[in-house]
C-alpha cells in the first residue's frame, strides 16, 4: 500500500474507542523495515525523532495505547463475572481511585434491584474481608461520606403503594433543602440523605413528579452541579437519564480515559435497559473500533434476549 | 446453648391434629398446644403450620390468635412465628410505639448475626410493605435516628480477622468520646455501625486493658439524653450479648409488676440460640434461677409456656 495511505490507516487505527485489529494486522505483516521505518517517522503520535538518530516510541502515548488494547479484556472480564463480583469489584476499585469516581459507587447502590446490591455486599465480604461500608468510611473522608455509606446500606422496598401525601412533603422537604439552605451543607442535610437512602423507588419517583409539578423544575435540574447528588437522584429516579449523560461523554471529542471505560461498564452492565430505552448514541458505530466494537455492539444487539 | 427440648422423633401430621384437637370445640386445651408446640423447633413449627393448613384448609396461627388471649397469646404468637418474620413483628412494635421502644431495635439488629438481620428486613418488607430502615427513620429523630438507621442497615462483615491498630485507635476515640460526654457522634455511629462483631470485640477488649475498666461501666447511669439511652444497650449487645439478656430479663422480673414484653421477648427469641447460657449468668448475678423467678412473677398458661421454653421437664 502507498505509504501515506498506511500512516493514516495506522493512526486511524488507534484513534476510536478500542483498536482496529484487521487493519494493524494488514499494515504492519505487508511492511518491510524500510516500510516501518517511513511509518514510523510519519506518526507523529506515537514516535518521536531520537537525538541519538532513531524514531523513539512515545511513552505516554504508548499508555494510552495500552488502555485502547485492554478494552476488549475488560469488556470481556466485566461481561464473564457474576454479576455481584463485578460490581463488588467496580465498587472497590471507584473507592480506592477516588472522588471522581464516586458516581460509580453511586451508579451500583441506585441502579440495581435491591437483592442485586445486597448481593454485591456478600460478594464483597468474601473478596475484600470487608464490608463496603467499611471500606468506604476508612477511605473516603470527604463530605461525600455520609451519602455513599447510607446509599451502599439500603436494602429498598420494591413495590406498589406509595403515600402521595408523604411522597409530597419529602419532596418540599428536599426544596427547602436546596433553595434555603446553603447548599454546600446539602451533603450534610440528615432528612435529604435519609429520604434519598431509605425511600423505595417508586416512592422517589412519585417525589419527583410532585416537585417538578409543584415547583416548575425537576429536582435533577435544582440539583444541577451537586454532584453525586445529582448523580443519586437520577440513577433512582431516571436512570436513562444518567446513563445517556455518561454514554454521550464517553464518545465525546475529547473524552477523558475515564469516560471511555465507563462506556464498557454501561453497555456491558445495561445491554437490556439499551436496547428498550434506545438510548445509545448513534456515534457508537463511528467511534468504537475492532474486537470492541464487535463485543459492544453485539451486547446491545443481543441485549433484549432473556 | 438452646433450652428447648425437642423430641428425637415428630410427626409434623400428629402435631397438626393434636392442635386442631386442641382448638375444636368449647375452650382451649393450651396445655396440649403448649405441649406440642413448646417442644418443636423453628423448622418443625413451620412444617407444623403448613401441615395443618394442608389438612384442615386453615391458618393456624390465625386459630390460635382467635382461640388465645393475653400474655399468653403474645408468647405464642412470637414463638410459632419464623425467627426473621418474628423480628420483623418485633421492631415493627417497638416502631409503632408513640415512644418507640428503641433498644429492642439495637438489641435485634446488634445480637443477630449478619445473615439473620438481611433475612429480618427482607421479612419486614414482606409484612410491612416497607424498609425496615425506612420505618425507622420515618419514626426517630436527630442522633438517635442516624445511630438506629445505621445498626439496622448494617451488613458486617463475619470473619474472624481483627487489625489491632484499627482496635487500638478507635478505642482510643471511644475512651475521648465516653470520657468527655461531649460525643463525637459521627464517629461513635462509624465505629459501631460499620466493624465488624470480631473488630469490635478486639476494640471493647483494648479499651478495657487500657483504661481499666469496660466500657459499658464508663456509660452506666439510666440518665442522659436520647443517644446516650440508646448508644449504651448497643454498646452491651455489641460486647457481650449474653450479659444484656441477663439483665433484660432481671429488670422484667425485677420491677413492680412484670415486664411480660421484655420477658416475652427474650425468652422466646433466645429460646433456640443461648438461652442456656443466659440461665447460668442468671443465677451467678441473683443467685436463683431463672426457673424459679419466672415461675414466681408469672401465672397459668403463660408461666407454664415459659417455662416450657426454658427447658422445664413436663
């Protein structure tokens, strides 16, 4: 192949989410050295002009691309798992790395059915020796706390019958909260944590058609920059909401690493929810590349087989 | 130790129809039901329940509820219940109470093991058609709501690995907090809510070898506020739970007029678990046995069912 041809294809080929295999494959086995060598020098990317007189490898752009090959792995691990040790895991993991990943913990507390939480709290025990509660007040010290704890802790109803009456007053208690309060101090507020961490879900969710009635807004839009509360409310209460927000930043232009993984966890983890809300972003088929995108896009295809 | 004493040999069939016998007709033959059923464990109750309804298309529990009345009536209904269904009727009392009973919420979400308090919320739901942290904290305020909540949710975990600085620090703020009375609740309610029963056990015993005294003598005293009442039985359950019933129950008898509730309650929940051993701390604490101080503050079929349940021979 003529030799520009091939610095673009190479650089494709690593430019999505995922690699493409075929296409390295058919690059780099067709190469002679020489071949090698102008490629090498056409991509700027991934090699660097040595002053000892070689084409170097760029090592943070290597990194990046060991996280691109490592995608089908982790989709693949994700998808063999049980699904209380995969979340167990994915719980653990988002503890040690930190704040920024709280909305995972928050994402596996309020997303699930309540016997699938309580699952991942088993399945912690035996791998970690620990409860995730445990874990999460002896590594988080945050204000963030209290809210993760609580959410990690529920053990929900799951039914019909909600009180209309209480369901409104909860959700002019939670008003108050954010419109009068500070609301830096909403982490802190002990009635907005205990309505979000003990109420079922279909009680939440009558709260939140009451305060978008009662108040003009909805409680996800009032909560607008708070973070995993934010977070907390619509993994309850729209969780397509939440998911769509965290697929559409995962194939944004310039996503972070982050983002990309959390596309695997959500499509690997929701391929049911996927295909009835209909909620991929039809940029999926652009962006992903390779065994990846065969494995995610069957995932979401086979996604309403039971 | 478990009390009860279960025939080697039962027919769950037999049982049925000497209920049911029991029932038919004017009045009551309790001391065939106390016979049968205060001989029958958990497993044999419910296989008794299901069995009875096979055959005569009726619940016995709602017969024995219409048959029965009293104390008696109470005891009975604890007892043939299934142990998480009966925890969950428990907490739901003390819930609904206009002053809830909270240190029966400590005492069955700090003395059951881990397991049994997830099977207790799932049975909570199952009658209640709510959390059983929901109704907590829809019927508690303040410190004592986030203490409670906390104890109920928990889900330790039961192994036996103990990190001694983990003791070692955190008994350390349990002496500043206890010390100071100025409680540090936020840290109190991490400790005791979040460890494990082996981790907490490690902390209670470093407390005690560095201070010298337990840490439940440092909380004595039947003041205080709301917390300070329900931090100290969840401290006793947590560090020694047999030593709690004891003192439960000497306080039901003690008092002017018995406590049947608390005497009920520990009676038929610890029955099929350690009831033996609370026995013999009973009579090492008053010198008399327990036997004999129920028999002396109850009478009729409830005494006789109590005494059944402690292992009296008939």
């Amino acid at each position: 192949m003529a030799l520009p041809v091939d610095i673009e294809a190479l650089d494709k080929a690593f430019s999505g989410i995922g690699v493409d295999e075929k296409s390295l494959i058919s690059i780099l086995t067709n190469s002679n050295e020489e071949h090698k060598k102008s490629l090498r020098k056409g991509s700027s990317k991934l090699f660097i002009e040595d002053a000892k007189g070689f084409e170097r490898s760029d090592q943070s752009s290597i990194k990046i691309l060991k996280h691109q090959f490592k995608r089908f792995k982790d989709a693949v691990m994700l998808s063999v798992l049980h699904p209380w040790e995969r979340d167990a895991r994915l719980i653990e993991k988002a503890i040690r790395k930190g704040p920024k990943h709280y909305n995972v913990i928050v994402e596996m507390a309020c997303t699930r059915s309540s016997d699938q939480l309580l699952g991942a709290r088993k399945a912690y025990h035996s791998l970690f020796h620990h409860s995730i509660e445990e874990h999460l007040v002896t590594h988080i010290k945050g204000r963030e706390r209290k809210l993760l704890v609580a959410l990690v802790s529920a053990y929900r109803f799951d039914g019909p019958g909600v009180n209309e009456d209480v369901a409104k007053s909860e959700a002019q208690i939670l008003y108050e909260a954010i419109n009068n309060g500070e609301k830096n101090k909403l982490l802190d507020h002990e009635d907005a944590i205990m309505i979000l961490a003990t109420r079922s879900k279909q009680h939440l969710q009558a709260l939140y058609q009451h305060y978008n009635q009662s108040y003009d807004k909805t409680l996800a839009q009032d909560l607008e920059g708070e973070g995993i509360l934010k977070d907390t409310v619509e993994c309850l209460c729209t969780p397509q909401t939440y998911f769509t927000r965290v697929l559409e930043a995962a194939v944004k232009e310039d996503a972070d690493e982050e983002s990309k993984r959390s596309l695997t966890r959500v499509i690997v983890t929701q391929k049911e929810q996927l295909v009835k809300e209909g909620f991929v972003p039809n940029k999926i088929q652009d962006i992903l590349l390779g065994l990846y995108k065969d494995f995610m896009l069957a995932s979401i295809a086979s996604g309403d087989i039971k | 130790m478990a009390t009860i004493d279960v025939p080697e040999q039962v027919s769950v069939l037999a049982d049925a129809e000497a209920l049911r016998k029991a029932c038919k007709g004017w009045g009551t033959d309790e001391k065939a039901i106390i016979s049968v059923l205060g001989h029958r464990n958990a497993v044999q109750r419910k296989q008794i329940r299901l069995a009875y309804e096979d055959l005569y298309q009726e619940d016995l529990i709602k017969r024995l509820e219409s048959e029965l009345s009293g104390d008696f009536e109470k005891a009975v209904y604890r007892w043939i219940l299934d142990p998480a269904d009966r925890d969950a009727v428990l907490a739901n009392v003390a819930i609904k109470k206009l002053s809830p009973d909270h240190h029966v919420i400590v005492e069955i979400s700090c003395t059951r093991s881990p397991e049994e308090l997830l099977a207790v919320r799932r049975a909570y739901q199952a009658r209640y058609k709510h959390s059983l942290e929901e109704d907590v904290a829809a019927h508690t305020k303040g410190d004592t709501r986030k203490l409670l909540v906390a104890l109920v949710s928990a889900f330790r975990f039961d192994g036996e690995e103990i990190d001694t600085r983990v003791a070692n620090s955190e008994a350390k703020i349990l002496h500043e907090t206890v010390k100071d009375k100025e409680f540090n609740h936020e840290e109190i309610i991490r400790i005791l809510s979040t460890r494990s029963k082996m981790q907490l056990m490690a902390t209670f015993n470093r407390y005690r070898d560095d201070h010298g005294t337990t840490i439940t003598k440092n909380l004595e005293g039947d003041s205080g506020d709301e917390f300070l009442k329900t931090l100290r039985p969840t401290i006793r359950c947590l560090n020694d739970p047999k030593k709690y019933f004891e003192k439960v129950l000497r306080n039901s008898i003690r008092r002017v007029g018995t406590d049947e509730d608390a005497l009920t309650r520990v009676i038929v929940t610890r029955a099929e678990k350690d009831l033996k051993d609370v026995k013999e701390l009973y009579y090492k604490r008053n010198s008399v046995p327990l036997d004999q101080a129920v028999a002396k503050d109850t009478t009729g079929d409830y005494k006789a069912l109590l005494l059944t349940l402690l292992g009296k021979e008939d």
